[in-house]
C-alpha cells in the first residue's frame, strides 16, 4: 500500500515531547486545533500545526518556570516578624522570596533562558497565525457544511456583463479602519 502524503507528513506526537511528557495531550492538541480552524491544503495544515506545536511549546516553558518557583517555595519558612502593634515588619516577604530565586547565584540563568524561549515560542505562534489569516484572507471557505449540492446557475454572457458579482466576504485589510 502506497504511503499518502498525508500520512507522510502527520508525525507521531511523541516526537515533539520530552520525557515523561504527555504524547497524547499534545496529540489532543493537534487534533483539536485541526479540528477548529479545518485546514484545507498544505500550507494551512503547516500554519495549523505550527500553531500547535508553538502553543504546546509555550505551555512548557511556563511549566518549567513555574518548577523552579516551586522547588523555591519548598523551603520558604516565612519569618512573620511583627512589632508590638502586630504589624509585619516585612508585609511582602513571600514575594521577595520568591524574587530572589532571580537572583544571579540562584536560577537566574535559567530562568532568563526560558523567557527567551518563551518569546520565541509566542513570536512564533503571533506569525503562523498572522500567516493563516493573509493565506485565508479573500478565500471564502468551502461549503463542507452544507448538505445541499452546489449548482452553479449559467447566464447568457450579455447578462453577465451588465451584473456586478458581489464579493465573497472576508475580513477587512490592516489597512481599513473598521466599520460600527
């Protein structure tokens, strides 16, 4: 049996996950967002996942970040110091533990790393996105929802050149300014 080019290009979600990580969310994902924006050739099937991915990769990172501020939290014992009044003398002291796990001999480095790719992965995203939408501008979908068969009426070419064809809708250029 021949492989299809679909089949080809439609990876194991595993291949995209580290570790323990979950293939079958990512999996989920996928198909989930396939299943929303319903790409209909290969350059949206590209878009559509490179929406995905990045958006999987983004959740990641934030799932790293938030492992260090955890592994931080394990063994803060806050001192709740008060004066005689009762009043703290450091109110804020659990955010600045917490902001000194920023500090250069703790996860500094690691933690600038994952915002740099946390950029990257939102950049990446914001431009298969913006991409999809110039690719689908003035391109109406299909009728897939339709249950009805599409027949095309013919008029004499006379008629038709004194009718004007509205244009299908799509959304408005950068350019324009939107209408109320």
């Amino acid at each position: 049996m021949p492989i299809t080019t679909q089949q080809l290009f439609n990876l194991d979600p595993s291949t995209f996950t580290i570790g323990e990580e979950l293939a079958n969310r990512l999996g989920e994902l996928l198909d989930s967002v396939r299943a929303d924006l319903r790409p209909r050739n290969f350059p949206e099937r590209h878009l559509v996942d490179e929406l995905a991915l990045s958006r999987w990769r983004g959740l990641r990172v934030t799932l790293m970040e938030k492992a260090i501020y955890e592994h931080e939290s394990v063994d803060f014992q806050p001192r709740e110091l008060t004066d005689e009044d009762g009043v703290l003398f450091e109110p804020h002291e659990d955010v600045y533990h917490l902001a000194m796990s920023h500090a250069p001999e703790r996860h500094a480095t690691v933690l600038a790393a994952l915002g740099r790719l946390e950029a990257r992965y939102a950049r990446a995203f914001s431009n298969a996105l913006r991409l999809l939408i110039a690719l689908r501008r003035g391109s109406p979908p299909p009728l897939a929802d339709s249950d009805a068969p599409v027949t095309r009426t013919t008029t004499p070419a006379k008629s038709r050149r004194n009718t004007r064809k509205e244009a299908p809708p799509c959304e408005p250029s950068p350019n324009t300014l939107p209408t109320m």
